[in-house]
C-alpha cells in the first residue's frame, strides 16, 4: 500500500534537497512494516503492557448534569497513557521503525514537553541516544516536563530564538536533522511536517478512534452524535477522528487555541489563517499580510504554534470536521470544572475541547453522545494553571 503525500492540495515535501533521501528511507520503511506482523506484535505488545492500552471510555455524569448535555458526555482517557498523554503511541511506533532502519540517535522537538517526554521514554526503552530541542519560554512553563526528559537521559536542548515556542524548537530539530540524517531519526510529535510524517503520525495516533468507536457501540450501542479533540498540530484529533471519518452522520468538531480572542493574539491556523509553507509542509498557518510567519499564542504549550496538520486543513476545506477555537480563559475555567466535578486534572490542551463542548452545549446536544478525547493530564500543568487560578501551595 502507498502512503499519502498529500491530503488534497495539502501536505508535500518543502524542504532541503539534503533530507529528500532520508524521507524516501522513511516511507520505504513504514510501507514495508505497516503490515509486518513481526513489527505489529512488537508494537502491540508495548501498547498493551507499557502504555496501558487500550484506554477505557469514561462517562462524565457530573459534568453532564453541570452542561446539561442529556445526550451523554464520554471521554476517551488518553491522560491514563503510560506518561499521561497520547503522544506515547506515535513515540513508540516511530522509535521502533527508527530501530529497525539502524537509526543509533533519536531527536525531537517539544512544546508541551509531552512529546519530549513521549520520545525520551521511548529512546530509553530502546537503549537509544536522544536529543530534545525545547523552546526556553516553553521550559519555564513546563519546568516538570524538563526534569522528566532529563531523568530519563535525554539531553533538553534550550532553544532562545523566536519566541522560545515550540515553531522555533521544530526549526532547530529540522536544522539538525538536515546535518546528521545518516545516524539520526527525528521523531515529528505531531500530524505536520514534511511526508511522510503527517501519515504515519496519523496512523499510529489512529489506535485512538478505533478503540473509542467499538467502546461506544459496546456501551452505548450507538455512535457518538459527536467527537470534539483539541488541535495543536492535530495528531490526537486526528487519531480519533480516523475512527469515525466514513460514519457521516457522526459530526466530527476540532478546536483549536483562541488564546486572547480573535482581535488578540491566538493559535487558531484553520479559523484565522491561510495556506502557506511552514516545517515542510503546505497547510493552514498564521501569517502576517506579508505572508510572514505570526507568533502562534496559547495558556497551553502544546496548542501554541502557529500551523496545523494538512489533513485538517483537508477536511476542512472540505467541510467534514468544523473547527472552532476556545480561548485561554474559557479553557482555564473548564479546566477547573473538569477538576472539581470529575475528579480529573485535564492537559490545558484538553481543556480547550471541554471548554467548547461546556460552551457550545445547545448545539452539541441534539446529535447524540458526545465524545471527547482527553489527550492527556494536567500534572504539567498546575503551576501554571495554579498561577492564573489563583492556587496555590502557600498557607
Ligand atoms: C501535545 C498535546 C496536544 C496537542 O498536540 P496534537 O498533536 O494536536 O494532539 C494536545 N493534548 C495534549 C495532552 C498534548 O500533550
């Protein structure tokens, strides 16, 4: 089977003539392992006993009642992954082609630190060298994530240019990627990139939907009327809308960072910008009128970056998933609902998909159950939140 290069006009291969071979390499790889039953038992086997799979469906009755979604509210509970999020699947499965493409160093890029920490559990599952580049805004704000990555025998590469974001520790990943592509694999974290990243993220991440859709028809006997996920890159979004992208009657919403508001700075690529060509890819992007990349802004690291997917950008043009955006204040305030009635410390990437089915309860409602994915858990988030909250540990 081929794998895709482009979704629509979106996607290709933007970049240097120096790593073309290394992208050909990587396609050869996944199209022969895909399907090997050798690769897929390694792979399953880490999934079941390491990661935790699969994750279960969780109702949120409390939440319902305070939403008042009568229809049912499910979370699909990726913040039980081994490392509390999902980045974990598409970790594993990259770092076991990289191994048997004879890769000895691994690198990757982080926002969040997620990923970071996705990828270093990973490399030290393998016994492989790896190299996380983070921007240094970013570590302050997820100081805990650094100190996992480098327990773990990571090396945390800090990254001062641009904002310190994580579109500025892609460019530093790709710009050592370009240098030593013969020994070094680089795990792209999310659904972007040059092909064929976008793919192969997609599909490892794809595990989410399909486990979710035989969850709910076991539980409820039904589809969901509707599956909302949070959008940075858009790999846990995408992983769970595979699941359910050929069920029409099944309305598939991504939300994206709307950080201060339309009129003030935000990350929402698909609502508010325009094709364009960013890390190797052609998709959705905030630009300047100059066609400038635009600072990407978010409360959540993981959402803070200024491009998308190109499937999303797909779907989008094409009207199957509608995007829409929360801003930092709404996520925050869902957020703290989802601790105090549920019980459950959501990402504050999570908490933009929460923040819109609380908000956009009245149109979510009709359609059926609704299910969310809760990409990951807010343990990496709680000075942060804790500070904008007003919560603290002092007496
Ligand atoms: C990284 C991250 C995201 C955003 O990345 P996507 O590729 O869009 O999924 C969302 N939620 C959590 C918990 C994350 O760690």
């Amino acid at each position: 089977m081929s794998v895709n290069m482009r979704f629509g006009p979106y996607g290709g291969r933007y970049v240097p003539e120096t790593v073309i071979g290394a992208l050909d390499e990587l396609t050869e790889a996944y199209e022969r392992y895909r399907d090997d039953p050798d690769f897929l038992s390694e792979l399953g086997v880490l999934l079941g006993h390491y990661v935790g799979r699969p994750t279960p469906l969780y109702r949120a009755r409390r939440l319902e009642d305070a939403w008042g979604i009568g229809s049912g509210l499910w979370f699909k509970r990726e913040d039980l992954c081994h490392t509390g999020a999902h980045k974990i699947n598409n970790a594993l499965g990259q770092v076991l082609l990289a191994r048997r493409m004879g890769k000895e160093r691994i690198i990757a890029e982080t926002g969040a630190g997620q990923h970071g920490v996705a990828t270093a559990t990973a490399s030290a599952l393998m016994g492989l060298g790896c190299r996380v580049y983070m921007g240094r805004t970013d570590m302050q704000r997820q100081r805990l994530n650094v100190i996992r990555m480098r327990m773990l025998g990571a090396e945390v590469h800090p990254v001062d240019s641009g904002s310190g974001t994580l579109k500025d520790a892609t460019s530093e990943a790709i710009r050592d990627w370009v240098t030593n592509v013969d020994t070094t694999h680089y795990i792209i974290g999310s659904a972007v990139g040059p092909a064929p990243y976008p793919e192969i993220v997609a599909d490892f991440q794809s595990v989410i939907g399909i486990e979710s859709r035989a969850q709910m028809l076991e539980e409820t006997g039904r589809l969901p009327g509707s599956v909302v996920a949070c959008v940075g890159g858009g790999s846990n979004a995408i992983g769970i809308f595979r699941g359910f992208l050929d069920d029409a009657d099944v309305a598939l919403v991504g939300v994206e960072a709307g950080g201060e508001g339309p009129s003030g700075r935000h990350g929402a690529s698909l609502a508010l910008g325009r094709p364009g060509v960013l890390h190797g890819s052609y998709s959705y992007l905030l630009q300047d009128p100059d066609g400038q990349v635009a600072e990407a802004h978010s409360v959540s690291a993981g959402l803070d970056y200024p491009g998308v997917g190109p499937e999303h950008s797909h779907l989008r043009d094409i009207g199957r998933v509608t995007y829409v955006n929360a801003t930092d204040e709404a996520a925050l305030s869902a957020f703290l609902e989802c601790s105090r009635l549920e019980g459950l410390i959501p990402a504050l990437e999570t908490a933009h998909a929460l923040a819109h089915v609380r908000d956009g309860a009245a149109a979510l409602r009709d359609g059926g159950p609704v299910l969310v994915c809760l990409s990951g858990r807010g343990d990496k988030d709680v000075d942060q939140a804790g500070a904008a909250l007003g919560i603290d540990a002092s007496a």
